[in-house]
C-alpha cells in the first residue's frame, strides 16, 4: 500500500491496488519470486484463478457504484 501513502484514499484506489496486487499473473510471479517451481507456481495460481478469484468483487468488471 506505499503506492497509496500521500494520495487521498477512495474506493476506486483502494480497488485498484487489491486489484493489481491480487492478480492471478502478478500472484504468480510473486511466487516465483520467492522460490516455487514454475509448474507448483502454475497450479496454485490456475486454481486460485478458477476458484477464488472469479468470487471477488476484484473478479468482476463493473464500475463502483453499480450494481
């Protein structure tokens, strides 16, 4: 959250940094980063992108505010 320290915070920033920072492909490469195999690193993350993440309102293409 240092990309948000010094900006106004709303929910549009907020959406956007647990969007980005939650990510199936940025995930991924934070697990490579830390050492895991490219083929474990591709099961978590194909699971985690099937099953997880599409529950999330961060899944969803739609504005704040809407329905």
């Amino acid at each position: 959250m240092a990309d948000l320290i010094g900006k106004e915070p709303n929910m549009q920033s907020l959406r956007n940094y647990l969007q980005h920072h939650l990510n199936p492909l940025h995930l991924y490469c934070r697990l490579r980063a830390f050492g895991i195999g490219h083929v474990r690193a591709s099961r978590l993350c194909a699971y985690y992108e099937r099953h997880m993440y599409p529950l999330s309102w961060l899944g969803r293409e739609h504005k704040i505010g809407t329905v």
